[in-house]
C-alpha cells in the first residue's frame, strides 16, 4: 500500500484549507466519510459534502442523522461498525 504524504510535509509548512481541497481531486485511494447532519460547527456542511462527492469520487459517504461534528461520540457504535466494515474490506 502506498503512503501518501503532504507536500509540503518536509518543508516543515502545514497545509492550508486551499492546498488541501486542490490536492484532493489527486487522491487515489479509497476513502469513508462520515458525517453528522446536525454538525454545528459546519454550518455549510451539506455544501462541503457535495464538494468531497466531486472530489473523491470514490469515497463511500455516510450521513449520520441526529449526529453533531463529533460523530464518534453522538454514535460510537454506528461509526464503529461503518469503520470496521471499511477497514474489513482488502484492496
């Protein structure tokens, strides 16, 4: 399995929420989204969804309703489970 790795990782430079959403549609691994419909700390949240659909094509995205930005605590056993299914899975 291949380790990606920021960039600008070695120049000791953390990324930026600009970098990062241009080196997203560069992914190529598989991914899983959670997410809780009542995230408060998003407000934009179904916005920022729609656009990691578009991005990481193949990322499995779950909502999770009832749920606040801090998904593994509104649902542990849901995320739990969603997580170990995914990671369950050899590719």
């Amino acid at each position: 399995m291949r380790v990606w790795r920021w960039p600008l990782r070695e120049s000791g430079c953390a990324p930026t929420f600009s970098v990062i959403a241009r080196l997203l549609p560069t992914l190529n691994i598989p991914g899983r989204i959670l997410f809780g419909t009542e995230d408060r700390l998003l407000p934009d949240i179904a916005d920022t969804v729609a656009r990691l659909r578009e991005d990481l094509p193949q990322a499995v995205i779950t909502r999770l309703p009832d749920c606040g930005h801090l998904v593994q605590e509104n649902a542990p056993a849901q995320v739990g489970a969603l997580l170990g299914q995914f990671f369950a899975v050899e590719r």
